[in-house]
C-alpha cells in the first residue's frame, strides 16, 4: 500500500503541534495518540529519495500543448530526445497548430 505526500506532511505537522502543546493541555493526549496512529499506520513506508542528478545522463523532453484546461502532453511527446522533441514539434506545426501553444520542457534523464 502506498501512501501519499499528504500523510506524511500530517505526521511533520502533528509533530510540530506536539511540540508546541503544553503536556497540561486537555488536546494533548489526543494529539499524541493521532501521532501513533498515523506512525503504526505510516511505520512500513520507504521513502525512496529521487535519483541524484547524473551529468553524463541524457536529458529527456516532453512536447505539450495549451488546451482550455491548461498545458497537456500531446500523443507520444514524452521521454523524447531533444532532436525527437524538436521533429515533433515541426510536426505539429506543420498540422496546424499554433507555435504560441505548443511547448518543449525537460522532462527527465534517461
């Protein structure tokens, strides 16, 4: 079971209040027995930290483009070389689309 970024961030926070409560406090025994149940709960999660940059890696591209909703990978424009990324691109405008809504970032290393 995965757990996301939020859980995490609950638990940091509750921490943080923990600190902050005076031990007098009647929330103070429930703030700690949310902290162990989100700890239990949390207690078999890897956080796996990303990969470190790799200079010698080769950068990878994504291709998007602006649609109502806001900026969307177009069909098969990810994990694209920088030539592959500029080919479709020429592609795309050639089909029409508007250069001011289309776009090329970096998207990773391969």
């Amino acid at each position: 079971m995965s757990y996301n970024k939020k859980e995490i961030e609950a638990l940091a926070s509750l921490e943080k209040t923990i600190e902050l409560t005076d031990e007098t406090s009647p929330a103070y025994a429930s703030l700690i027995s949310a902290r162990d149940d989100l700890k239990s709960k949390l207690s078999n999660v890897t956080i796996t930290p990303p990969n470190p940059y790799n200079s010698q890696g080769e950068k990878t591209y994504r291709v998007e483009e602006e649609q109502t909703a806001g900026w969307a990978v177009v069909d098969n424009g990810s994990d694209l070389t920088k030539p592959e990324a500029q080919e479709l691109v020429q592609r795309l405008y050639d089909n029409g689309y508007a250069p001011s809504r289309v776009r090329i970032l970096v998207d990773g290393q391969r």
